[in-house]
C-alpha cells in the first residue's frame, strides 16, 4: 500500500485566472500560475491553494491520481509570513 501511495500525485490546470500555491512545511514558497499552466503537487506536501486575482474569476481542472482524501485541513502554527517566490523552470516560463 505504501509503494502505492508513493505514486499518487495532483495536477492543477489553469483554464483562466491566476492562480497562487504555496507550499512547504511552513508554506515558505509561494508560485504563481496563468491560463494554460500546470502545478503539480506531489503526495503529501503542505500546500495552499489562492485565488491570485481578487478581482477576476479563476477556473481550474483538477486531476488527482491515488484514493485518499480530497482535503485534509492542517493546523499550521507558524506559517512564513514572506514566502520565497520560486519561477517556474521550463522552456514557457522564461
């Protein structure tokens, strides 16, 4: 079961809007993501999902691999309060 828990994984899409992620033990790093872009969140790590733009609307497909949970809400007492942007490192994203 472990083997196979090792595998699961999620992918965001973003169909329109701007997405932010942040992510970590503390969430101490922080993406963003526009139309046509993919994150991918590997098993296991804490992580937080924003609507980046207040203003505009933002639609996602979400596709998930494995059986657990959708959401599990954490209890995350000292989450950074300025987290490292990271740029996204691939050909499209100069």
């Amino acid at each position: 079961m472990a083997e196979e828990r090792s595998r699961d994984w999620r992918r965001d899409g973003v169909l329109s809007g701007r997405a932010r992620m942040r992510w970590g033990v503390r969430l101490e790093f922080v993406a963003e993501a526009g139309p046509g872009d993919f994150i991918h969140v590997p098993p296991y790590v804490p992580h937080q999902e924003i609507k980046a733009d207040s203003d505009g609307a933002l639609s996602c497909v979400l596709v998930r691999s494995g059986q657990d949970p959708v959401v599990v809400n954490l209890d995350l007492p000292n989450v950074e309060p300025n987290p490292e942007h990271v740029r996204w490192v691939d050909d499209i994203h100069p």
